[in-house]
C-alpha cells in the first residue's frame, strides 16, 4: 500500500483510496445506467457474474447489475475508474468470500415490497440509490445488508466525493472524501 496520497487527479486519488483497503475488490456494475457498462466488462475478461438468473435474468442481461472481481493491477480498475466515476456506474465493495458467497448474499435484496404490497426491484446497486438508503438502516438493517462485506465505496453526487461506508457497533459507519477537479455543487 502506498505510503504518499495523491493530491490529484481525481482518478488517482480514487485509486489510491481503494487500494488502501484489504480484502478481495468487487465492482458491482449498473448495465442500465450506459450502453458502454457489459461491453466494458466483457472486453476486459474479468470474472463477473449477474445479480439476476434464469430466463429472466437472461432477457434483462443488458441492463442488469454485475458482480465482478477486479484484479488490482493491471489496466481495468484505472480504466474503469476514468470512465465511469460521476456517471454512476456502480460501486466496490471489499470482502473476504468469494464472488458466488457475495453474489448469493447481495441477490437477497433485489426486490423489496411497497407500502401497498406490490413487489418492486430494489437498486441499491446504484450509487444514488445506495447512498440514500443506508444512512436510514437501524444497526441491524445495516448488519443484515453489509453482511459480509467489510467496505462499500460509492461516489458522491456528480463524482464530487468518494463515500465509504462500513458496518460498526452503533451501525453504519460513513466517511467522505472531497475530491479533486470535481464539478462544484449546486
């Protein structure tokens, strides 16, 4: 792990956060938000696996969210860092199971029920998503949902700021770093 922060760019900087924490790096990539997510996943040829199965999941298959484990070195993560930071695209995570204990883990909260029954897909696998929803869990919804991941890191609106959240003995634990060359808030 580097000792020295990079001050900028601010791909540099997001790189250097995650390479800070251990543990196994997923991404957990949003094929709805941009054309350019599966081809992006699918020409780098990293293990990726998709939240959704079956004959539905297959019919969904372009716009589905996918679970991948990211080798740290090599061309992706930074590639992927570039492209998709402030658009959106998805999340890390950092965990100690393998892809198909995570995948089988995060598949619990695809769907949620609406106050009149009705049962709805649940996209917590999008940064906007995710970054609303867990600063509202009580401490045991924040158990249930991190479970076994240790770190889960999302970009802040626009990209502005990397937020890393964590579970702790209180609940959920948030820190967030402002970035640099970010878009200025509205």
């Amino acid at each position: 792990m580097p000792a020295h922060r990079p001050e900028g760019p601010r791909g540099a900087l997001v790189r250097w956060m995650i390479d800070q924490h251990p543990g196994t790096l997923f991404l957990l990539a949003d094929a709805a938000r941009d054309d350019a997510v599966l081809p992006t996943l699918l020409r780098a040829g990293v293990e990726h696996r998709s939240l959704y199965e079956g004959w539905q999941g297959e019919g969904l298959s372009e716009v589905a969210p996918y679970l991948a484990a990211v080798p740290r070195e090599g061309p992706f993560l930074d590639a992927w860092i570039d492209a998709s930071w402030g658009a959106s695209w998805g999340t890390f995570l950092f965990s100690d199971v393998t892809i198909f204990e995570l995948r089988r883990h995060l598949r619990r909260f695809l769907k949620v029920r609406s106050e009149d029954g009705k049962t709805l897909l649940f996209r917590f696998y999008d940064p906007r998503v995710l970054r609303a929803y867990l600063p509202t869990c009580t401490p045991a919804e924040t158990e249930a949902f991190l479970g076994p991941v240790r770190w889960w890191i999302c970009e802040g609106p626009r990209g502005a700021a990397l937020l890393r959240f964590h579970a702790t003995p209180e609940g959920l634990g948030c820190d967030s770093e402002a970035l640099p060359d970010a878009p200025a808030d509205d």
